[in-house]
C-alpha cells in the first residue's frame, strides 16, 4: 500500500461510514431501546472489519499518524482505557511533535472519569506545552517542527486555561495569563536568543519577587524589574493611607435560614464573583503566604513553568491579549480557536436573541459564543448581560489596558481601544435591561468620560470604530440629536468622495439602521415615518456622492438618489476588480466589499423596494462563492476574517436582518425569509446569529415538519455541533408554546388538542447529539439535558444522566453545581452519601454531607470516629484525598498530607491506623483547614465528585 493511499482510504471509509450510519438510523427524533442494542451489536460487525483493514494499512504506512488516531478512535469501541492509555503513550512517545496528535490524546485523558484528577491534567497540559516548545525552538533535534506548530501551541494553550476555568481553578488560568504578558511583552534582551526552558528559568525569580504582575496595581513588567535589580532594587514607597477598605468577604451568606443547598450555592457563587484572581500577601498589611486562609487560591511557579510558550508572530501576541480580555469577560471578538470551542462552551448565551428580535439592523453582538467568563456562573436560562466585576475586578481590567495598550498600535490599538469601550457599552445595556436609572446614570456617564477622552488621543482623533460606538452610546441613552450631532461629525471627518476603508461604510450603514428603527421603537405616524427613511436615504446617499458629507436638511432629490446608485454600482466594479487583479488585494478588500455591499443593499431597499436588494445580494453570493470555491479558506475555517468566506457570512446576515426588517414594518409572507435563511445555514451551519433568528422565526409558525426534516438535513452533514443544539431549543420552545395554550392559571384546558410525542423528541435529539462527535464532551449540551430531565420531575433519570455527564466531562465544574440539580433532593445525586465525600482534587461543601461526623480527630491525627466508609452505596475507600466535616466544632479535615495514614473501612467497623487494616485502601494523613465563613470549608474545584471506581463500587 503506497503512502499516499491512507488519505483516499480515510476519507473512503468515513463516508462509508457515514453512509451505513444514515441507512440504518431510524430518524433525528427516534429513540427506541430495542433499535439502540441492534444499532450497537451492527456497528460493532462493522467496526471489527474497518478495524481489520487499518491494521493491514498501518503495516505497510507505520508513519503515518492519521491512521494510527483512526485506529484508536475505533478500538476505543472495544479495548478498555487502560490499554488505550499505554497506545496513546506509545504513539506520542513516537511522535512528540504532532499537535493534531497531542490534542487527542489530552482530550483522551481528560475525558477518562476513573482516572481523572485536575492536577494530573494540568501535568499532562505542562507536560504537552513544554514538549512542543522545546520541538518548536529546535532543542528536540530527532523530531523537527511541523508547519502551523506555533498556532497550534497556542491553541493547546487557551485550552488548558478552559480547562482550568471549568474546574474551578480559575486563579490558576488568570495567573498563566499573567505570566504569558510579562513573559511576551516584557522579556529583557539578555534572554531573548536562549530556548523556552532557559527563559522560564530566568522568569522564575521575577515571578517569585513579589512585583506586581499584569494587572494588578503598579506593574512594571520583568524586563524593568530586572533592569532595576541590576542598579540594586525598587525604592518602597508607602502607600496611601485612604485607600479603599476591601469588601466584607462575610457577605457570601446574608439569609442563614435558607436550605442548606441554597446557602452552599450562594457561597459558591460569590465566592467565584470574588475569589477568580490569586491571592498574593499584602506587603503593607505585614501578610504572609501562612495568612492564606485557601492555600488553593495561591499560584505558585511550579504550577504554570511548564506551561509558558513563546510567541513569536505579532498576530498571535495580539490575540493572546484578546485571549485574555475574552477570559475576562471583555467581548474583544475573539472565540475559542476550534479545536477546543465545544469543550469550552458551558452557558446557554447562545440562545439569547432579545436584542436580536428587538433591533434586527443594529443588535449589540458581543460574541460571547456560549463560553462564560471568570466571575460568573449563572445558572441556565438566565439572559447573558455583561454586569462587570466588582471594585477590584473592573480595576483588574483597566490595569490590563492601561499595560498593554502601549505596545500596540494601528489597526490593533483601534481593535483594544473598541474593545474597551464596547465592554463599557454593554454595561450600559445592562442597566437598561434591568430598569436601573441610579446606576445607568453612572454608568452612561463614565462609558461618555471613556469614550472622549480615548478620541481626544491623536492616533484616535480619525478612528470611525470609536466614533461609531460613541454615537451609538448617545443613541441609547436616549440623547438622539447629540448622538445625530456625534454620527454627522464622525462622517464629515471622512471627506468628500469614496470612503476609502470599510470603518466609513460600517459607521453609515449603522446610522441609517438607528434611524429606521427609531419608527418601530417610537410607533411613529406615516408622516414621521417617512422622515426618518429620508434620513436614512440621506445617510446612504451621503456616502456615496463626491462631496463632503453635509448633516440631514431634507429629502434627497431623485437626481442625487440616481447619482448615488451609479457611484455604488461603480465603486462595487473596482472592489471586486481589485478581488480578481494579479496583484494580492488589500489587507481590508474583504471588510471594505462587504460594507459597500451591505450599504448598497440598504439603499436599494429604501429607494427601489425589498425586491432590489435581494437582487444585490443575489449577485453578490455569486462573486463570493466562486472566490471560496476557488480557493483560500473555508466559510466555517477558524482565523479567516479576512477571507471571503466571513464576508458573505456578513453578507447572508444583512440579507435576513432586512428581511426581517421588511417583515415588522409591512405585511408580507414569511417564505422569502424562510428560504433565505436555510440557504444560508446550509453554507454557514456554525453561524449562531443565523440559527437564532431560524429558530424565533420558524417558533411563530405551524410548519414543525418542516422545520424537522431541515434540521435532519443539516445534522447528517455538518460537523458543528450549533445544529443540534438550536434543534433541541426549537422543539423546547414549541413545548412551552403548547403548554402555555394547554393551561391557564395553572389548570389544564380539556378542550385543548395536545400535541404529544414533543419530550420523546427532545430527550432522542439529546441522546443523538450526545453520540456526535462533539457532543459527549461538550458541558452546555450536559446542562442542557439535565435541565430539561429536572423540569419534567425526572429524578431517577436525571441522576443516571448526572454520572454520566460526570463520565464524559469529569472536570466541568459547572454540572454539580447548578440550581436545577440541587433541587432535586435534599441529597441532590448523592444517594445514600455518607459525610465522607472522596473528591478526587476538591472538596465537596457541607451541605452535601447530611450525617455528621461524631467526633473529630486530635491534633496528632488521630481518628476516633468509626469509619462509614468512602463509597456511595458504602464501597471501599479509595486513595484520593477526603474532606471531613465536623459539625460541631465547625472545621473541616482535609486528608492529603504525607505524615501518616488512615484507614476507613465500611460502615459500624472500627478506623484503623499506620495500614493495619488488611482488607481496606489506605488513605494519607490529614491536615486540618478552618473554614471562611461557611461550614463547609473550600471552595470545590472539579467535577468528579464522585470519586473513583473500584471492584465496581464508585468510591
């Protein structure tokens, strides 16, 4: 078999594969138990032979790594990971510098619930990150660097801080971004030649120093720091003497009376809106590392060294911050790259389409991609609305722009400089949202003093992204003719004749859409109405004539309206023949085409007639598509903005917004809009914006056939996992429609038809989606489906599904933790729990634990309670680490220390000491930890609460 075969074979069998699986499915929303065991005992006949045939291929291309992860994909089918475990280690031994390779194999590990603890993990990310540095700047000479490793290195990296963020860790994810800005950015020269591991070395005393890293008040970076140590050290100044006091830490549990639960999850939530940065001691306040009262809450060197990567192209130094203020819950734009998105997305945002219903041409998109930020874990159905942080947070963030703003300019200090006034804008949105006049008067009025004094800069005087969201803000604080006065302004700066970059098109087209919609908002009389389309037609027109643009005096005469279609139709000939020139186009030819055409098609709109503008966009998917088809990256590749894929994306999605639009201000049939969206979701099936106006669309009609068999369609042959997760809220939305009808006052209405078959058809799309490539791994859909169980008052099914999901994602933190799940019951999953949780890395809080302990244990460790044993249903223990509440002195007694060892055997029998019990595991010694304010002790960190299994106990 020839070396290049494998590819044909891959591809070969995948579609054959698919095929088989489509011939024998019964259906999207099919679920039988029967046809499930059939399935299985098919599909294994199928893979025993797929297997047969990778094995002859791999003799003859031992090489080749694509067939050798094929091969483990299949026998994950049949060998048991333990086995898998010693492959996957055998093939990265043999091919360290595969990245492909290395994020498998970590998501392998990481997804293996009986062998999963966090810091094993996030050994294995230091471990990954390391080896690939070393491949990368040449120190592993045996295997040289593959083409796309430092892009892929950075992948791995933001996935490790994902990683880190959902198991609770999140001041270890916030200091490794610490750690990557000084180490980036602040590098001294003398180190700048040596290899990764020879810098790490030299940033371990910087990093232990005490300095004030990135973020934090007063930092300076490494390089300063260093030069400062060679002229002998930083000058102490005293700090002021009125600063701030710190905010009671008392607070987490204000209501004492509540449910047990209720006042763990109120604890662990504010302790996640507080407790996301590492603590460090307070120099001034004399404090120590011993003054920690959550030793887990301190980041030492050894827990990101490893981890530390080199950075070397300035795209992905800049993205690297936008990483960062992403992970803060700053919208700068940037989604987790695609290789870790599913892993990454734990919150339901992705649904959220108020604003985009309310103003279909001008929604405040945050792109927030259903990944939460540090800060926040709200549970399920809970509106995304960026809140901010508290006093020290948002002082956290102004301190991350204030340091790296500095390094950048151009087109990338545009981006951070919108980034931070968007951050703003949206809090502002907030306040709106929630009724709040005390707090958005504060709030508008320091978002006003952010927005002038960054346009009072001089490399920001001509930024049209930073006039635009200033006008905007004016706009929705209710100032319209200061925000018409701001918008006039910011389009006279462009000056007469063509806008020559794609900022003046964007500010006009976003003019011209508040307009149009201030007659929807206002329900204005016909007259009125008709002034603000001749503002509008103003606004368009403006930008196309030879002249400077001149504020709104009347409406534009028919001449000007015909003069302004022929400069469109002319600058539209030079943009795509610059797009098809010999020449490489323009950095911004993309950005610049796709605001022409977007204006170009609200203009025909107002002037001609609905009919016009999809004439355009007709013509324009036409050009665009043969530049995909011809080459360059594909509609849903990541780190393609600038191609030509994203600008028909934009394109698709101004098509339906004016759709939309035409459908709220006149009567018209929802057929058009219908097909233009599935049209658009078959080119662009990962588009959530597409999918939320798809599904409020097709959740106001009758035709749920229909809607089925697209949404059967598209899951057969897209691999994003959006389609699956809009099917199932599309059938969640019909059910509470059909129940709404079906009840009043809470009663049923007999006379009603019910339409029945609706929660077999969401609990089979879950389980199919489950079985998708993505699905298994993926915390929202987990939620999801645990949500939806404990709304229909499921509760034996819901805890089979709870160790389930805690099987697939055993470090999501997020699962146990929701308020569905600990309403279940008083023990919330945790049958017959006894008051010892085995907790894998973290320790399970107190309400959980029910039984008390009798007696606690001396100061010398020892035990003088009989041991109730560490299993759920009274199995053995195992040789993780134990937390013991003891009630009535109120502390917890961690086990985890390496002084001596205990033994808890099962329930009524004696606690042996030192080992002596020949039948039971033996667990180390105990150090004791004193609570914060609640009696259960530390925060959990994890998910895998459960502990692990042993003799088919689950420990």
């Amino acid at each position: 078999m020839s070396e290049t075969m494998h590819p044909w074979l891959l591809s070969t069998m995948a579609d054959r594969a698919r095929k088989d699986e489509v011939v024998r499915s019964p259906g999207l929303y099919a679920l039988e138990a029967g046809e499930q065991e059939k399935r299985k005992r098919s599909a294994k006949l199928v893979l025993e032979k797929q297997l047969a045939v990778l094995e002859r291929a791999i003799e003859s291309n031992q090489s080749s790594v694509e067939l050798q992860l094929a091969r483990l994909k299949l026998c994950a089918e049949f060998w048991e990971p333990s086995a898998l475990l010693r492959e996957w280690q055998k093939l990265i031994f043999v091919h360290p510098n595969s990245t492909a390779l290395w994020q498998k194999y970590l998501l392998f590990c990481q997804s293996q619930f009986s062998t999963f603890t966090v810091s094993k993990i996030h050994g294995l990310y230091g471990k990954c990150l390391s080896t690939l540095s070393a491949v990368q700047d040449g120190s592993i000479l045996s295997h040289p660097a593959l083409p796309g490793t430092e892009e892929a290195v950075f992948a791995l990296f933001l996935q490790h801080c994902h990683f880190l963020r959902q198991a609770g860790h999140s001041e270890k994810a916030i200091s490794l971004f610490q750690a990557m800005v000084d180490f980036t950015f602040f590098k001294p020269d003398s180190v700048k030649d040596l290899p990764t591991k020879g810098q790490v070395e030299f940033f371990e005393p910087f990093w232990d120093s005490g300095e004030p890293r990135a973020g934090e008040k007063g930092a300076r970076g490494w390089r300063a720091w260093m030069h400062q140590q060679e002229r002998g050290g930083w000058v102490v100044i005293s700090p002021d003497d009125d600063d701030d006091e710190p905010e009671d830490e008392d607070q987490e549990i204000r209501d004492k009376s509540l449910p047990r639960w209720q006042i763990w999850l109120a604890a662990e939530r504010s302790r996640d809106q507080r407790h996301w940065r590492p603590w460090r001691p307070d120099k001034t306040k004399k404090q120590t590392e011993e003054d920690c009262e959550d030793p887990e809450r301190q980041v030492l060197f050894d827990d990101i060294a490893q981890s530390l990567i080199q950075l070397s192209s300035r795209d992905l130094q800049f993205q690297l911050v936008a990483a960062f203020l992403q992970f803060l819950g700053v919208p700068s734009g940037l989604s987790p790259p695609a290789s870790c998105l599913y892993l990454a997305m734990d919150e339901d945002s992705i649904f959220d389409n108020g604003l985009h219903d309310e103003k279909p041409l001008t929604f405040l998109d945050l792109s927030f991609s259903g990944v939460s930020c540090v800060g926040r874990s709200d549970p399920l159905g809970c509106r995304r609305w960026t809140r901010g942080h508290n006093r020290e947070g948002e002082e956290f963030i102004r301190n991350i722009f204030h340091l790296v703003m500095p390094l950048f300019s151009g087109q990338e200090r545009s981006q951070l400089c919108f980034s931070w006034l968007r951050y703003e804008m949206a809090k502002v949105v907030w306040c709106l949202h929630t009724k709040n006049k005390k707090r958005l008067k504060s709030q508008g009025k320091n978002c006003k003093k952010l927005a002038k004094n960054l346009l009072k800069e001089p490399e920001n005087r001509n930024n049209f992204c930073l006039w635009k969201q200033y006008a905007h803000l004016e706009w929705l604080l209710g100032n319209t003719e200061d925000a018409r006065k701001v918008f006039d302004r910011a389009l006279s700066l462009a000056g007469g004749g063509e806008p020559r970059g794609c900022e003046p098109w964007e500010l006009g087209l976003l003019y011209a859409g508040l307009e149009l919609e201030l007659e929807l908002e206002l329900e204005l009389s016909p007259a009125a109405r008709g002034a603000a389309t001749a503002r509008a037609v103003h606004i368009l027109t403006g930008l196309a004539e030879n002249g400077p643009y001149a504020p709104y005096s009347g409406p534009v005469s028919a001449v000007h309206v015909l003069k302004a279609r022929k400069a469109y139709e002319h600058a539209l000939q030079d943009c795509r023949g610059q797009s098809r020139g010999a020449g490489p186009p323009p950095a911004d030819a993309s950005h610049r085409l796709t605001g022409l055409l977007r204006c170009f098609m609200l203009f025909q709109y107002l002037t001609v007639g609905i009919e016009a503008a999809v004439r355009i966009y007709e013509q324009a998917c036409a050009q665009l598509q043969g530049s995909v088809s011809a080459g360059g990256c594909g509609p849903d590749e990541p780190g393609c903005a600038q191609s030509p894929g994203r600008g028909l994306e934009a394109v698709a999605l101004m098509h339906t917004s004016l759709l939309r639009f035409h459908a709220r201000v006149s009567v018209c049939p929802v057929a058009p809009l219908q097909q233009a969206l599935s049209d658009a979701l078959r080119w662009y099936p990962g588009s959530q914006v597409l999918w939320r106006a798809y599904v409020q669309l097709q959740s106001k009609s009758h035709t749920a056939s229909k809607t089925r068999r697209f949404f059967d369609a598209i899951t057969r042959s897209a691999k994003p996992l959006e389609p699956w997760l809009f099917a199932i809220e599309a059938e969640k939305t019909r059910k509470r429609l059909v129940e709404t009808v079906q009840r009043v006052d809470g009663r049923e209405v007999h006379a009603t038809i019910p339409e029945t078959g609706l929660t077999h058809r969401i609990e089979a799309l879950f389980e199919n989606a489950l079985r998708s490539d993505n699905g298994s791994q993926c915390p929202l859909l987990w939620r999801m489906y645990l949500n939806f169980l404990v709304s229909l008052g499921n509760k034996e099914r819901s805890k089979g599904v709870f160790y389930k999901a805690l099987q697939n994602c055993p470090w999501a933190k997020v699962s146990p933790r929701d308020r569905e799940i600990c309403t279940t019951s008083p023990r919330p999953f945790l049958p017959r729990c006894p008051p010892l949780r085995v907790t894998g890395d973290w320790a399970l809080p107190g309400p959980f634990h029910r039984e008390p302990v009798r007696r606690g244990a001396s100061a010398d460790g020892r035990v003088s309670t009989p041991c109730t044993g560490a299993g759920v249903s009274g199995g053995p223990c195992c040789r993780q680490g134990v937390s013991i509440i003891c009630q009535s002195s109120a502390q917890v007694l961690t086990l985890g220390g390496p002084v001596a060892q205990v033994c808890l055997g099962k329930p009524g029998q004696a606690a042996f000491r030192n080992g002596d019990c020949p039948v039971h595991q033996v667990l180390p010694h105990f150090r004791k930890r004193r609570p914060r304010s609640c009696p259960s002790g530390s925060r959990c960190r994890g998910a895998a609460e459960s502990g692990r299994r042993r003799g088919g106990q689950a420990g």
